[in-house]
C-alpha cells in the first residue's frame, strides 16, 4: 500500500503528521540534510532581495526557519510566518526572535492576507505537501505586489541513474530509520521521502510559476539533484 494519502485526505494527515512531529521537526531536518538545510535557507532568503521596511510572507513555515533567516539578512523587513499547524508554530515561537515575527494561522490554498500585500513570498519544504500545487502557487501570485518575488525551498525528484538508485535507498531505509529513532515516528519519515519521489520535477514546477502568470523564472538543484530552490518575479 502507498503510504501518500489520497488527495482529499492529504491536509487533514498531514497536519495531524507535522503535530506529531513538531518538537523533533528541526532537529531531525538538520540529521537529514547533513546541516546543508541551513546554507540553503540562506540562499533562499538572499534570492528574496529584501529591503529595509519590505514585507515578506513565509508560507508553511513551520517552526520558522525562514523567517529567522529573513530578519537575520534583513533587519528592519516586516516578517509574517503562515501554517496551518499550529503546534510547529509554537515550537517556533519559543525560539530566540520569534517575537519580531507576525504568526498567522493560515491555509495555503486560501491565504487571509489581501491582494498585493507582501513584497516577497517564500515557502520551505511546502508545495509537496499541499492537496493542489497550481492553487498555492495563484495564492501566492495574489498576494504579491507586481514586481514582487516568490522563492521555493523543495525537494525534488530524485534524477536517474546510479545517483537515483542510492537517493533511493537513502529514502527508503535510512530517513525511516532517523524518524524511529529520533522522533519515534517511521510513519512520518516514510511519507516524507515518498511525496519526494512522487513530487515534481524542477522543470514541472517551473512550468506551474510561468502558467500562473510569474515572469522570470528560474531554478538551480542542491544536494545531488535532489532539491531544488526556484525563483521567480510577479
Ligand atoms: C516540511 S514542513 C516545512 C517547515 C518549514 N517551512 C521549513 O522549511 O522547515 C511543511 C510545513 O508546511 C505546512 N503545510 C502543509 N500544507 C499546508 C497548507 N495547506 N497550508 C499551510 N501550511 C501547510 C505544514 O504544517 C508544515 O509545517
């Protein structure tokens, strides 16, 4: 049996999933990408190009990692951090700075914020989660401004060959195992890898920003092709 759940179960399993996994999220990402989460985080912030007074919105944050990076960069932005499961955002509130952050319960898929509200939106590990790419993605080209940016942190699919096959292997024993032992919870970290595999590739979801109307689009890959920080202008 697949262990993705069917679309019209897919916001109800995984917010009860990152509930779960909340106070082991951080740590079992860091173990995960070997540390390199964090060069990428910066990456992502620096594509933003925030300037002093900008207003950036970082959807499906989490515990916040991207927002902490945005007011690290940027000081004086104005930083609102949106999820729908609210446990990871009060991990996150308890974090150092997290009080210069707006917190905002929110739905990917219907954001509460008017058209036009924020300068740059960016997401970390989101869009694979959420029941329908294409309409987080007109959300988020809704409430930016014209000219605003929208960065997007996300795994990708693993490419061919004997790179993939080892990807593979990685996904399929060793994240499992990190989640049993480190969140006691193997369920979680087999879902995670799987909605990689079953995910996107970079073109496809460069395709998906250009057919909801971003212009410049662009992409490069991280961590032997198997995510992918895209870019693109409203
Ligand atoms: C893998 S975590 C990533 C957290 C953080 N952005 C990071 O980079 O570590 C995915 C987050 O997306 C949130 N999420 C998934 N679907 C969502 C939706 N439809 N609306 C809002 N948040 C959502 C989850 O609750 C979870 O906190």
């Amino acid at each position: 049996m697949s262990v993705l759940p069917p679309a019209h179960d897919k916001p109800r399993y995984v917010r009860d999933m990152f509930t779960r996994i909340a106070p082991r999220y951080d740590l079992l990402n860091r173990l995960m990408t070997g540390g390199q989460d964090v060069r990428w985080r910066r990456e992502v912030i620096r594509l933003a190009r925030l300037e002093p007074g900008q207003r950036l919105l970082d959807i499906g944050a989490g515990t916040g990692d991207l927002a902490r990076e945005a007011l690290r960069q940027q000081p004086a932005a104005r930083v609102v951090a949106a999820d729908f499961t609210l446990p990871m955002m009060q991990v996150g509130r308890r974090r150092a700075g997290a009080a210069s952050i707006a917190w905002v319960a929110a739905d990917a898929l219907r954001l509460p914020f008017a058209d036009a509200s924020f300068d740059a939106v960016v997401s970390g590990f989101l869009l694979r989660n959420v029941a329908d790419v294409r309409q987080a993605l007109q959300e988020q080209h809704r409430v930016l401004r014209p000219g605003g940016r929208i960065v997007i942190l996300e795994t990708t699919r693993p490419p061919r060959g004997l790179v993939g096959a080892l990807v593979r292997l990685h996904f399929r024993w060793v994240i499992p195992a990190l989640g049993r032992l480190f969140a006691g919870d193997a369920q979680a970290y087999r879902y995670l890898p799987a909605s990689s595999v079953h995910f996107l590739t970079a073109a496809q979801l460069a395709a998906h920003l250009a057919a909801v109307g971003f212009r410049r689009v662009g992409y490069r890959k991280r961590m032997l092709g198997t995510v992918a920080i895209h870019w693109a202008e409203k």
